[in-house]
C-alpha cells in the first residue's frame, strides 16, 4: 500500500527463487511446477490494481501456491504421480478461482506424497523428488501437502493451500514449523480436486502466522453449488477472534491420550497449555472413549473410498506407481463391505461422544504430532519409503479431526534439541474455527523466538 514494494517486484524475486533453490544441493523441490510469464501477468495486474488504489482483496498482490492436488491453469493435475495430467489444466478448481478472484499470485503447484497416500511427503518419481524440510533438509516435510508446507517454511509464499485426509496439511505445517488449519468437512470447496477420499479430507491453508490462515480461511470459506457436502453450513465468522484474553474457554485434555508422545513433545506442549491457562482459559480433563475404535475405523474409511476411486489406476497404472502407493492400496483391497459399514457406524458413535464433549468444553487440546520430522535415507531417494508404524503414529492425534469432520489447527509452539519444530493441536465443534484462530493468535505469543530455518528467502529483500 505505501508503493515501497510492488507485486512486480516480489514476483520477479520470486522466480529468481525459483530458479535457484531447485539448483541447491540438495534441491528443495517445494513448488514442482510454475509458469515466468503466468506469475508476472498476475503480478503485473496487481501492481497496476495498487497504483489505482483499487485493491480486490486483502490477498491481492500476494504469493501462494496450491497443492497439485487442485487443478490449477495451466498446469497439469498429476497429484504427484508420472501418469495423471498428461494436458495442461483448462479449468480451475474453486479454491483456485477464489484466489485469482481476490488478486493473489498463483506462483505454482506444490509437491505432494504421491496420490495423497503417506504422511512423510516422500515421492521419487521423476516429476517430484523428495521435498527437503527447510529446517533441516537432511529431513522430510511430512505429508500429503509436502511441497505446501516447505514453500511456506522456506519463505517462497506466505500462503498455501493443501488438503488433509489423514493430517495431510497438519502434519506437514508441524514438521516445517508453520500455521496449518483444517476446516470443517465441507466447509471449503473441493470441486476440482481429485475426489481420493470423499467422506474424510478437508481443504486448508498452510501460513506463516495465524493471521494470514484467519485471511485465507474469510476468503475460501463459504458454499460451493459445485460441492454439495458444504451447501448448508452456517456463515463463517472470525467472532471474538482478536479478544485480549481467553477467558471462559473451557480446554478439553485426555490427559492419557495427550501424553502418548515423545517426552520433548509433551515438554513443550504442556508449557503451552499453561501460556493459555494463564490468559484465562481453563483445562477441563475429558474422556475420548474408544480412540484406537476410531484410529481403526478412520484407516479402514480413507483407504476403502481411495482404493475405489482409484480402481482403474491400480489395474492399468500398477507399474507406474510408487512402490509405497502399490503397497497401501494393496492392503486396502483386503478391507470388505462389511469392514467399511462397521467403520461408519463407528463414525456416528465417535461423533456422537464428541457432541457430548464439545457440550462442556469449547475444544480439545493434543499436541500435533507425537515426534518430529524423520530423517531421509539414501535409499529413500531412489525408492521411496514405506514405514507403516511411523504413518498410524504421525497420524495419532489428527485421524478424529478426520473421521468426523471437526475443524483443527496446528501452531508452532518451539523446537526440538535437534533444532526441530514441535506444534500444538486445537480441535473445536463443527464449523467453530473461529475459536481456534483465537486460541492460536494468542499460542503465537508462548514462542519466545522463531528460528530461522537452515533454507530461508526473503522475497522482500
């Protein structure tokens, strides 16, 4: 606004940045694919929209970038596969559209964990290559939202777009040490993004702060006539988001549930409970019956809806997959009908205690993650990597977020002795985000520094 700094300049930056951090060694491989001419048309649009002081949005001028997942103009749709998207996209996905509508530059497509299948980000195929943590490259970023996460970290955009099936933007955010929001099933379009799992993913934004996820969140969140499962939601609101304490929240603890993590985790996390008790919010001890009926249940219904969406590519593009995607969609062709049946009267009842939960408290409070980021083998750069125990316990504390729909929020609350990122989750009721931002801008505050990561641009300088 004060003309120091135009659109066209941080867009130009922003190529020569991507140019150079896919030259490093190793390279970052945050954003996968991107268009010189389709950044600076947007960008030159906005510069223009600046001096006219006819501004479209909060978000007008500034960079994000969407996970591959979405169809993007014109880029093709892969979703982190060598076989999907053999043309350029024509059509944008909703969430696309919006952004374009608000005036943001759409500086890319960012990498993902092929099909959306792990939590690591780990992709080898010849298109994505394994994106680096920009904490620690010798580390993955987490997944699905892989590259989303590392291109915000590393300061490319201070906005990205992901999707979370299974913590697939959560769990990315909290390894690379940023802002990740999962909104309420249906809260925000998916209409052009590939449908994996339709019961179980919701779109979100990855950011740098929870400010810039309250912006996003304001833009995105509202009906789609292109999305049915989110025709009927209620207006989004950022109510008593800025109130100056947390007073009269009720913060729901399963104490044997919050402690299952590593002890550097609960450390951290627990010294951040107490930063919002000592705002006014009080801890309430609850129960979550029947979390590993869920954890179960939730396996069982991402895997069954993907490996049926997904039937015609595991028939003809077996050979073409990575070996970790053949695997896990090989183990959910063993599910049955009446194992997917059992899974869905579980979701009922789980959501059910919840309702009685969320009757006494205003959220529920879990670490994000129980560990850290792994570290990436050589091996896994030639053929991937398959950790079945690492996947069920990354996704430990994210999975009931998924299986019944409630929104979630990740904010980085500190940092590891190895120099790692370590986030706090917030779960509340169906369609309450706006709590969680206001319990977020106020956890911000419990850091007492952010690390710069080891991979770092500044787009402004």
């Amino acid at each position: 606004r004060s003309g120091k700094l135009t659109p066209s300049q941080v867009a130009k930056n922003i190529i020569a940045v991507l140019e150079d951090c896919d030259k490093s060694t190793p390279p970052l491989r945050a954003i996968v694919q991107w268009d010189q001419e389709e950044i600076m048309l947007m960008a030159e649009a906005s510069t223009t929209r600046y001096r006219n002081k006819c501004t479209l949005s909060c978000l007008d001028g500034i960079p994000v970038c969407l996970k591959e997942e979405f169809k993007v103009v014109p880029y093709h749709h892969r979703v982190g596969t060598v076989y999907l998207g053999t043309q350029p996209e024509t059509e944008d996905a909703t969430v696309a559209k919006k952004l374009r509508e608000a005036g943001a530059i759409i500086i890319g497509v960012s990498n993902m964990h092929e099909l959306g299948t792990g939590t690591t980000g780990c992709n080898p195929n010849r298109y994505h290559k394994i994106p680096r943590n920009p904490y620690n490259p010798n580390h993955f970023t987490g997944g699905s939202s892989s590259g989303s996460a590392a291109a915000v970290a590393a300061g490319l955009c201070p906005v990205a777009i992901g999707t979370d099936g299974g913590g697939s933007v959560r769990i990315p955010a909290s390894f690379c040490g940023v802002v990740g929001l999962k909104g309420t099933f249906g809260r925000i379009s998916c209409h052009g993004c590939l449908p994996l799992s339709y019961s179980t993913v919701s779109v979100g934004p990855i950011c740098t702060s929870v400010a810039d996820a309250a912006i996003v969140y304001s833009i995105l969140a509202e009906p789609d006539l292109l999305y049915p499962y989110g025709l009927k939601q209620p207006k989004a609101t950022l109510s008593d988001m800025c109130a100056p304490d947390l007073k009269g929240l009720k913060l729901g603890v399963d104490w044997t549930f919050f402690k299952a993590c590593d002890a550097e985790v609960l450390s951290a996390c627990e010294k951040a409970l107490k930063h919002l008790q000592s705002l006014g919010a009080s801890v309430v001890e609850v129960s979550l019956p029947e979390m590993e009926e869920t954890r179960v249940a939730h396996v069982i219904c991402i895997l069954s809806e993907m490996r049926d969406f997904l039937q015609p590519d595991f028939n003809k593009h077996f050979h073409e997959m990575n070996l970790e995607t053949r695997a896990s969609l090989a183990l959910a062709s063993q599910f049955t009908a009446l194992d997917y049946i059992k899974a869905n009267r579980q979701r009922t009842r789980t959501m059910r205690f919840l309702q009685e939960i969320f009757s006494t408290v205003n959220c529920i409070v879990t670490p994000a993650i129980p560990c850290t980021a792994p570290r990436i083998y050589e091996s896994d750069l030639l053929t991937g990597s398959s950790d079945m125990s690492f996947t069920v316990r990354s996704m430990r504390f994210m999975q009931l977020g998924n299986f019944t729909g409630i929104p979630g929020l990740v904010v980085p609350i500190g940092y590891s002795t190895a120099g790692l990122p370590i986030s706090l989750q917030v779960m509340a009721k169906w369609w309450d985000e706006a709590v969680l931002l206001r319990i977020g801008l106020k956890l911000e505050q419990f850091r007492d520094q952010t690390k710069k990561p080891s991979i770092y641009y500044d787009i402004l300088a």
